[in-house]
C-alpha cells in the first residue's frame, strides 16, 4: 500500500496545526505508520500459512483460524489510519475554500481581500477545526474497542484450542511468532492511546482559549459601554451595532466603518 497520500496530508495539517497536533502528527507518521509499514507487515504476512492445528480434517485448520483471527491485525491497522487521518481533509479543505473565496474577492473587488489570514482558527474553521478533533479521538477509541472485543484483549496466546465444526475433537492451534506479534500490537494500542491524549489535550487547550477570549471580550464591551455612557444615544447604538467577521481583513473592516459612520453635517 502506498502510504505518500499521508505524507503530503500531513504536511498539510501541519501548517495549521497547535503544539499539540504537531505531537500528534509525529506520532501517527513516526510511531504508527512508518512502524506499520517497515515493520508490522512483515510480522504478520506469514499468519494464514503458518497457522498450525494438531489435525488433517480437512477444512478444520481454515475454520479455526477464521474463529479466532475474523479480521487481520494489519488490515484492521490500515482502515484505523486511513480512518484517523481523513478528519484532517476536513480543516485542509476549509482553509483551500477560504484561499479559494479569498481570491474570488480579490479578483473582482480591486486588490481587497476578505480574509486577512484564511487559516486562522476563527469562526467556521475554529469548529471545523474542534470536530476533526473529535472525530480523531473518537475514530481511535472505537478502534481499539474493536481490537479488544474481536480478539478478546490486546494479548496473542502462542496456543489456541479449537473445537469448531467439522473438527472431530478440541484441537490444538498455534500461530506464528506470538511473542512478536504481542509485542507490535502493544505498541500500536500504546501510540493510539497517545493519539487519543493529545486529541483531547488539544481539545481542551482550545475551549480553555475560547472561553478566555470570550471573557476578555466581555470585561472589554463592559468597559467601553461604561465609557461611552456619557455619548449621544445614536452614537452608541451605531458602534454597537457593528458586527462584523471575526477573520475579516482589517482592509475591509475600515471600509466597513467607513460605510456605517454617519453622513458629515
């Protein structure tokens, strides 16, 4: 399989991502992937052949390997990437709208532009931003749940007993390299829970600077309402009543101003 998609997608993210997505992204590429294809694809590329059982039933082998190994670890490994990683697309193609929207604008209002910075995490993309993050984390979790209840915990016996028909008895099943294998698939579980940490570190990070944001909004507003106590009524309403967009270019914002102020007598 070729991972150079994730590559160029990761470099991507990168540029719009917080300490915490840096860590995670390091973690995906360095720690999960390049572990996945190095190295865990050769440990299990021998799984089927080398899955032995104690009897020449015919069909029995096959029948028990399908019981205890439903799906393979490597496959199951590849959709949780593939499936972790494309939440990412989501800010990606956010950010390539604005830069397209951005230029639209550009184009046919003079040189104006109305973004001042398309992949600031303001607005939309500040939530664009939360659920890919949710998504991320969520994809993970419910992906180790699976390796958990598929193969009944994140540990590989060397010895399985298979009593599965058309076995004529309980046989005796081993696999190859179990201590190997064991020992890989601790690792991804380890990574993902990483994953997992700095997803909701990053969440965490975020609210906590919205809400603070807000509030120094709020204190902010409080004051200049004070302050503007003693202007004319009218004057007040007019700059209160000035909302605009928060990641709107400061070009636009004067121009905005300019169009609201009153008529000069």
């Amino acid at each position: 399989m070729n991972w150079n998609w994730l590559e160029e997608l990761i470099s991507g993210v990168n540029n719009y991502s917080t300490v915490f997505g840096r860590v995670w992204l390091s973690v995906v590429f360095v720690f999960r992937v390049l572990v996945f294809v190095v190295a865990a694809q050769g440990v299990w590329s021998d799984e089927s052949k080398d899955f032995v059982c104690n009897t020449l039933q015919p069909g029995c082998t096959n029948v028990c390997y399908d019981h205890f190994f439903p799906i393979s670890h490597i496959r199951l490994w590849a959709l949780q990437l593939i499936f972790v990683t494309c939440p990412s697309l989501m800010v990606v193609a956010h950010v390539k709208y604005r830069q397209m929207k951005d230029s639209k604008y550009t184009t046919t209002h003079e040189g104006k532009h109305l973004y001042a910075r398309p992949g600031k995490k303001r607005g939309g993309l500040w939530w664009t931003y939360l659920v890919s993050l949710i998504l991320k984390a969520s994809f993970d979790a419910a992906f180790l749940c699976i390796l958990y209840y598929v193969y009944d915990g994140f540990y590989l016996p060397g010895l399985l007993k298979c009593s599965m028909d058309p076995c004529p008895n309980t046989v005796d099943c081993s696999i190859s390299r179990p201590t190997e294998k064991k020992i890989f698939t601790l690792f991804m579980v380890v990574s993902s829970a990483v994953c997992i940490l700095m997803c909701i570190c990053e969440m965490v990070y975020f609210i906590c600077k919205k809400v603070k944001k807000r509030v120094i909004e709020k204190i902010d507003d409080e004051s200049r309402e004070l302050k503007s106590s003693s202007t004319p009524h009218s004057r007040h309403k007019s700059r209160s009543s000035l909302r605009v967009d928060p990641t709107i270019s400061n070009q636009n914002l004067n121009n905005i101003k300019t169009e609201e102020a009153p008529p000069m007598k």
